[in-house]
C-alpha cells in the first residue's frame, strides 16, 4: 500500500496539487514540494532500548534527542561529526516522524 498519493484540482483555473496520506488526511502542497519521506524505515520502536521511546535504526539515539540537537542551533555537520553513525537521512527520518506524530494529534485531538 503506498504511503501518500498526489493529485491535482483545477480551481478557478489554477491547478492546485494535493497529497492524500494513508490516513485519509489531504493537504495542500506547494509546486516544488516532494512526497515525505517514509520515516518507518529508520526510525524503530523497541521496548527493551531507551524506553521503548522512538530510536533512529535501533541505535541509542532517540528522535527527541535528534530534534533537541537541531532545536539548540546545531548545524547538520555539526550532529553527524559529533554521532558518526547517523547519517543525513536519519536525522530527515527524525523530522519527518516529528510532522507525522504531531498531524496525528491534530487528527484526534486530546480530550480535555
């Protein structure tokens, strides 16, 4: 099953481009816009690692700890050089994880 679908609309004489994920959710996108990356890939879940908290490719690293680094103002450089077995992908796996888990939020919100 693919992960998202692109299709186009015709709006007052305007093609607008739309993408539709597995969960029904469709969104706007821009003309250069790429479909997101399937995250499912590099970022893993074990119970007995970390916590059980989101890890990138089983290593101790977790997501929020990717997302900590790029939020203190490191530079991409900077996370590889320091973690040398992550790599460019990972920490865009980690981004992507971070957008996916919040519109799923936004999906079903908390109840008060």
């Amino acid at each position: 099953m693919p992960e998202a679908s692109l299709f186009s609309k015709m709006f007052n004489g305007e093609i607008i481009e739309f993408l539709a994920d597995i969960h029904g959710t469709i969104r706007r996108i821009g003309k250069n816009a790429k479909l997101p990356m399937n995250y499912r890939n590099y970022i893993t879940i074990e119970a007995n690692k970390r916590g059980g908290k989101p890890c990138v490719r089983g290593l101790r690293i977790t997501v929020y700890e990717v997302l900590e680094y790029l939020a203190s103002e490191m530079t991409e450089a900077e996370i590889l050089d320091d973690f040398p077995d992550l790599t460019r992908e990972d920490l865009k796996a980690c981004i992507a994880y971070a957008a996916d888990r919040e519109r799923r939020l936004m999906i079903s919100p908390l109840s008060a």
